[in-house]
C-alpha cells in the first residue's frame, strides 16, 4: 500500500517462519443485521473463512477472541463508558450477539477480553509464544478498533503483524481504508487475501 506519511514510513516487518492467525471478535454483533455493531459488509465472514481454512490445512494455529463482561459490567471499565452497547456482550445479555460467526475447530484457543486489544489483560501473547510464533496474521472486525489495537499490540510484543485487507471489515469504507494505509505505514504489513493464502500455504 502506499504510504500516507512519505518516505520515512512504511518500512516492511515481513513475514516470519512460523505464522499464526488470530481472529478478532467475528460475532454476529457485527456480522448480523441487527446487531449492535453490524458491518454492512457482507465479504468479510466468508473471508476469514477462507483465511481459516487455509491455515487449519496447513496446520497453521488459528486463535479467536471475543469480548465478554460479567452480568453487571463491572469488569467493563471506562471502555463501556465510551461504548455503552458493549453491554450486549455481558454475560446473559439478550440476542446472542457474543456468539461466533464461524465455529473454532478443535484444539483452536478462544480468548476473552474485556479491551479492544486482544494482548491487554490476556494469555493471548503467551499462547503465541509457547506455540513458537513470530508472525501474528490479524483478521476480523472493527478495522478501525479491535483489528486495529490487536496489530499495534503484537508489533509492541514482538511479533510480526500482518493485517489481512479483505478479511477485516469497518462501519464505512473509507473508514477500513484509512486505518488500512495508517497501519501499513506504522504498526503493521497489510496485505490482501490472495497474498496471505498464499503465504499460509507456503509455510513449511
């Protein structure tokens, strides 16, 4: 992608040796009409499908998160204060809209968090380490929030984020594009779908 701050952004992280695919927060919140946070975005499930499915063949880890709250938010913290519909992730909260759009597979590690990182306040950095990982490959929704703040992350822990374009997904497209070009020239290597499946297979 090309840079939206010049010449001295948008160096490469690249590619690792033994890649992971962590995806962020896919529940039918965003992926439903109806949901709190729908995404009018009707490409992204199917994408992360894909990215999945080609990981789990080549036996790649695959991670999911969600965001859940106890019954009463008090684990919510000031995030809930700027998002208050964060409440239909609290524990028997009508609707279901915490509920996975895909299924993991076997053996795949669910985290929970309560912050739009998937790092902050979670196993999630040790996982990837204890499986070997240095390239974390960052799917799902919001563009602009969870995907965003899950990449930033991984770059700070030492890992090589890879955002994949095609399967995340924001409330505009000019929204998804503009965090795109800001991630790739700072915090992450963007890549499209076809490149990161292909990558995926490629890993020995």
């Amino acid at each position: 992608m090309s840079g939206p701050h010049g010449a001295p952004f948008a160096g490469r992280v690249g590619w690792g040796s033994r890649p992971a695919v962590v995806v962020v927060d896919l529940v039918r919140a965003y992926t439903e009409p109806g949901g709190p946070f729908f995404l009018d975005s009707p490409t992204v499930v199917d994408a992360c499908a894909d990215l999945v499915g080609t990981a789990r063949d080549a036996r790649i880890p695959v991670l999911w998160t969600v965001v859940r709250f106890a019954a009463d938010m008090t684990d919510a913290g000031f995030f809930a204060a700027k998002v208050p519909s964060l409440a239909c992730f609290a524990e028997g909260a009508p609707g279901g809209w915490g509920e996975l759009a895909l299924a993991p597979g076997e053996g795949e590690a669910l985290v929970v968090k309560q912050h739009a990182s998937s790092f902050a306040g979670t196993s999630l950095g040790a996982t990837l380490r204890a499986r070997g990982v240095d390239t974390v490959v960052v799917a799902g929704v919001s563009t602009s929030g969870c995907v965003r703040a899950t990449a930033t992350d991984a770059l700070a822990q030492g890992f090589r984020p890879i955002v994949v374009a095609g399967a995340c997904a924001d409330r505009s497209t000019a929204l998804h594009d503009q965090n795109l070009a800001d991630l790739d020239a700072k915090y992450a290597d963007v890549v499209d779908l076809p490149t990161a499946l292909d990558r995926l297979r490629a890993t020995d």
